[in-house]
C-alpha cells in the first residue's frame, strides 16, 4: 500500500466520474437532460445529478438514455419504488442508471399519482428492469405498462396488498379477518369454515384506531391516518 | 448358413430405434426446489424440459423475504445493522461496511484512517470467505467433494480470527457508524497475516483439485455462457460481469475506503461460462491476499472510532467510565437524527454491486432503505445460460453464479 496520508479522504469518496462543475448548467450531461425535457433536482450528499421527469416523457426520455452516444446508459443499476402519503404525486419511482462509457451514475425520479399508479416499462430497453419491476409492483403496488409479466415476486402469488407501502402496517395484516360493518357497528368475522356464517361477529375494539386493512369487503388499503 | 447365425436381426433396424425418430417424448414439467440441495437455498426453478434439454426455466424467488427493507423504515441506522448481516450471510461484516458508509455519506461523518483500514481488511476478508463457500459448494455440485474440506479448512480458521476480532464466528455486527467496534490488536494482526501469507499456497492447492480436472472441465467448460451485451443488459454485476470480459469493479469505478491507495488487478474472462467464471473467482481470491498484505503490513496507527460523538456511538468502555460519553451514548442512541436526503452508496461485494439506496426524511429512522442485492440481480441471468442446456448444467450454472437466497429475498 502506498503511504497513508494522515488525513485521507474522508469515506464520503470523491464525487462520482468525473466532477461536477458548480456552474450546473455548463455540465453537458445537464444539458442534454434538459433539453429531452428532464428538471434538473438539486444534487444530495452522494453528489449524483438527480432529474425528474414527468411521467409521459418518461418512454422518450429513456429511450434518448440509452441509445444517444453522449449519454449513454447501459446499465439500470437500481430501481426502486417510494410511498409519499401526502404528496401528489404520492409514488415516486427512482432509476439509478449507469454509463460504463463515461462512468457515471444519475437518478432519474418519475412521480405516479395514486389514482393511476403506472409508469411505462423499460424491460425493452434495459433488461434486467424485469425483476426490479416485478418487485416494485409487488411491494408498492405501481404497475409497468408494456412489462410482459407482471406478476409478484417476493410475496405469495395471493396476496392482496403491498407491504412497502407507508400505510401498510408492519405487523402485517391478518388475512384470516375480515371487517364487516353491520349496524354501523364495525365487527370483526373470522374467516373459519367450521363456524356458520354469521354467528362469528364480534365488534371491534375501536379505541385503538381503526384497525389496518379494514374494508367493506374487498381487501384494500387502509387509510393513510393508519401510520 | 448356419443355425446360428439363421433369424438374425440388428438392433438398429428395429423401428422404435431407428434413429430415434418415433422416441418422441412430451415436454416434462419439473419443479426443482425450494428444498432442492443444489439450489442453494430456497430457490425453485420451475422447468419444462424436453428429454435433458431445457426448454423454459422460471426461477422462482421470495422463499426467504423478511420484509428487511420494511423493517428499516422502524428501526435506527444503529439497529439496522443487526439486519444487513443477515443479508449475504456468508460475508456479514461486508454488508455493514456498506450501510455504514451510506449513513456516514448522509450524516457527513469522518471516518479516522485506521477504522478505514480495519474495513477494508475486513471487506478482502469477507470476499475470501464468501469465495471459499463457492469454490467449495461449487466443487461439490459438480463433483469434486474433497473441495469442501479444503475450502472450509481455511474458512474455518478465518472463523476463529473473525471471533477473535469481533467475538463472534460468523454475523458479527461489529461495524459502527463512524468506525468499528474494537479495535485491531497487534496479536491478531500477526495471526491473520499468517493466515493471508499461507492463502496463495492454498489457493494452488484448490487450482490443483479442479482448475486442471477433466471432470470439472467438462461439467463447467463452455455452460452457462452469456456475452458481455447479455450481462450488461441484465445489470449482473460482480465476477459473473467480469468473467464475460467487462473489467467492471466498483473498487476501482466509484472508489471508497482505502481502495484507491491499494494495488491490485481486476481479473478478467473471455468467454463468460461457468469456467470463466471460476477462474475469476480465484483469481480474485489472489488479488485479495495480495490487498490484505499491504493493508496489514501498513496499518495505519490512531483512532478506530470517529471522536464524532455527536454522530457516533462512543466506545463502550468509556461509556462505564465517563459521563461526558455515558451522556452521549444515551442522546445518539435516543434521538440521533442524520439530516434530510438521500444517498446512493455501492460497495464491491464478493457477489457483484451492493448498493443500499438510503432516503431520510430527518427523522431518528431511514424513511426508504432500497437495498440492490447482486444475487437478486445477477439471478435473472439463470434463464439465458440456462435454457437450451442440459438438466444436469443447472446444477454448474448455479454453483458458478453463487448467489444467496438470503440476499437475493431481502
């Protein structure tokens, strides 16, 4: 090993590829984000330049990603799916890319609202975004138009909800209870064959909140004051 | 003519075997784990063969999720480490190494040259380690059983240091935000350079069981092949990237800890099989031997804790004595938040890029912890080595792809 200077740098190592220029616009990365349409995020501790791009760009503008020689992002490296309760758009979904040609690594975020959680697939252009959306569909609940087989991954094939999500509590929820309103009582019925239907109520202790997971009927997710 | 040559018939005229057109099979159906012993671990491939040759493969995953990304959302940045451990289980103190250099990215805390040393000796360490597991695992999935106890000889000692230095064999959580849990003492450092110095010898060792065995030739030698594009596409990272001829390490690509000031080559394939893939690995192994001396050799001397008290856990033994650090203990263990933001940290790990992608909302826990397995990732590489093989490559394939179901299922 060559000698250990006394005050190495510290592990936050140096900025990724090569440095950024503090005039952010001089960068020619920035510039051909914005002019495909991307927002230029100001940049966090790890030093990546950060883009948000709006959802319907999103095909074009990975596209242009990948194939344009002077970005040229071969590799997805991360992708990963986070819940904002309170914002709109409430989803965000965060691509990590890399170019092994200049060696750099951005993050690209695209905001999906709640009320229509999709977002276009990149499994044509980078293919091991396969897996990664499988399991942000199975933990999150955000679809991938275009993938071609969406289905869960980590959780049961029958599982109804999508753990990761904020209002998802953590001690899970119990599939074998269902909420039944009768009355405008809210009542517990346990789903138990041995017991005819209707005789298995018992009313819910509400002191507690209402408890997670509860609907009139079909499994959803609870509300978000669950958290 | 005589008798005994009269009523004679040839075998090979016999229409069911000639030329093996009417032998025609339907496509089978196998199922082959969770609890297969050649899957390590609970991997199920859902295969539809016809006769030996696969036709389809669907790996099917998730045996092994325990939610660990669910579970950082309500534990501290201390806690979670007891939780990385558990992730690539056969080189725990690697995993901490990478969640404690996204916390301190994100809190801005130094860390003192020597901590940086004992990490990145515990980092080879570890890489040796998970590789010893693979060559010996791998010799026994194509055969070659004596492997395993050569492998687990060294690793077995390698155990009995780890608990020397943390006090614990194996998911040691000995990483602390800001440096390591103990220091490394001199007597340690004199055994683990005894260890490391008698590692090459070894090393020849394994290379003289298989690297020249016409067995092992034949069960790895041209299977599992993908190109460099394939592996690209497919974000496989680590020795299965390189062994396709990508010379990729995040050591060198996004540097961190001392790796920079070390010297070492990235060992390369050519032709990306199982072989190649092996070859890697091994060499690898030298490489780390090689790291490992100049690191013990040059220890730097100082603090292996940060004195960053606000942001770090002071050390124990001062925390009985003190009360300036028995204070501090209390207030980073109650109520220690690291500042909003978000970080994107990668380490090299024996397996390929393991990256925890970490968001805080300012609060005393993360608000997003999105762990990038390598063996999640590099697993989808299964299908394109996998089909059009033989039933029995599945076996080589997955030994040389080494990945673990803990970390693959989070």
């Amino acid at each position: 090993m060559a000698d250990v200077p006394a005050n190495p740098s510290s592990s936050s190592s140096p900025a990724f590829g090569a440095p950024v220029p503090s005039s952010a616009t001089a960068d020619p990365l920035v510039v051909a984000m914005t002019t495909l349409g991307a927002e230029v995020l100001p940049s966090t501790q790890d030093g990546l330049a950060v883009f948000r791009v709006e959802r319907d760009a999103w095909p074009s503008v990975a596209l242009a990603m990948k194939r344009e020689s002077n970005l040229s992002f071969e590799m997805l490296v991360d992708l990963a799916g986070v819940d904002f309760p309170k914002r709109q758009p409430r989803f965000e979904v965060v691509y990590h890319l890399w170019s092994l040609t200049f060696n750099r690594l951005v993050r690209v975020k695209v905001g999906v609202p709640e009320e229509d959680p999709r977002v276009a697939s990149v499994v044509d252009l980078w293919g091991t975004a396969d897996w990664h959306e499988r399991e942000t569909f199975d933990l999150m609940g955000i679809r991938f138009d275009g993938h071609p087989d969406l289905r869960r991954i980590l959780m049961p094939d029958d599982y109804p909800w999508h753990p990761l999500r904020k209002d998802f509590p953590l001690e899970g929820i119990d599939n074998s209870i269902s909420y039944v309103r009768e009355g405008g009582v809210l009542m517990t019925r346990e789903l138990d064959v041995d017991r005819p239907a209707g005789q298995d109520t018992t009313p819910v202790d509400r002191s507690r909140g209402d408890p997670a997971g509860y609907s009139d009927g079909t499994p959803t997710l609870p509300a978000e004051s669950a958290k | 003519m005589s008798p005994l040559t009269e009523r004679l018939v040839t075998v090979a005229d016999l229409p069911q075997h000639r030329g093996g057109a009417d032998l025609h099979a339907e496509p089978m159906e196998i199922s082959m784990g969770p609890q297969h012993p050649a899957t390590h671990g609970v991997l199920q491939c859902k295969l539809l063969l016809d006769g030996e040759r696969v036709v389809k493969i669907d790996p099917v995953v998730g045996y092994l999720h325990r939610g660990k990304e669910k579970h950082a959302e309500h534990m501290t940045y201390q806690q979670f480490f007891t939780l990385t451990d558990r992730l690539d289980y056969l080189q725990p103190l690697a995993n901490e190494v990478g969640w404690a250099l996204t916390v301190e990215k994100l809190a801005g805390v130094e860390v003192p040259p020597r901590a940086q040393a004992i990490r990145t000796i515990i980092c080879e360490l570890m890489r040796v380690s998970a590789h010893l597991v693979w060559a010996g695992i791998g010799g026994v999935d194509t055969g070659a059983v004596s492997m395993f106890m050569y492998a687990f000889r060294d690793r077995e000692v390698l155990f009995d240091l780890m608990d020397d230095l943390t006090g614990l064999r194996t998911n040691q959580e000995y990483i602390r935000i800001g440096g390591v849990g103990a220091d490394l003492d001199p007597e340690l450092v004199i055994k683990l350079r005894q260890w490391v110095a008698a590692l090459p010898k070894h090393i020849d060792q394994f290379e003289m069981l298989l690297t020249g065995n016409r067995i092992f030739h034949d069960r790895m030698r041209g299977v599992g092949q993908i190109t460099a594009e394939q592996a690209i596409d497919l974000g496989v990272t680590g020795p299965c990237l390189r062994a396709t001829g990508v010379g990729v390490d995040l050591r060198r690509a996004r540097p961190y800890l001392l790796y920079p000031q070390l010297e070492f080559d990235v060992p390369v394939g050519t032709r990306g099989d199982a072989y190649d893939r092996y070859l890697v690995r091994i060499e690898e192994m030298r490489q780390s031997s090689r790291m490992l001396l100049q690191l013990l050799d040059h220890l730097p001397a100082g603090d292996w804790i940060a004195k960053d008290f606000k942001n770090v856990l002071p050390p124990k033994g001062r925390v009985y004595t003190s009360m300036e650090e028995m204070i501090h203990q209390f207030k980073t263990v109650t109520e220690w938040c690291p500042p909003k933001g978000e970080v994107y940290q990668a380490t090299e790990a024996a397996n390929g890029e393991l990256g925890y992608y970490l968001m805080s909302a300012g609060a005393s826990h993360p608000y997003r912890v999105k762990i990038r397995s390598p063996s999640f990732i590099n697993l989808q590489a299964l299908k394109p080595m996998a089909l059009g093989s033989y039933f029995s490559d599945i076996v080589a394939i997955i030994a040389s792809l080494h990945f673990i179901m803990g970390e693959c299922d989070r």
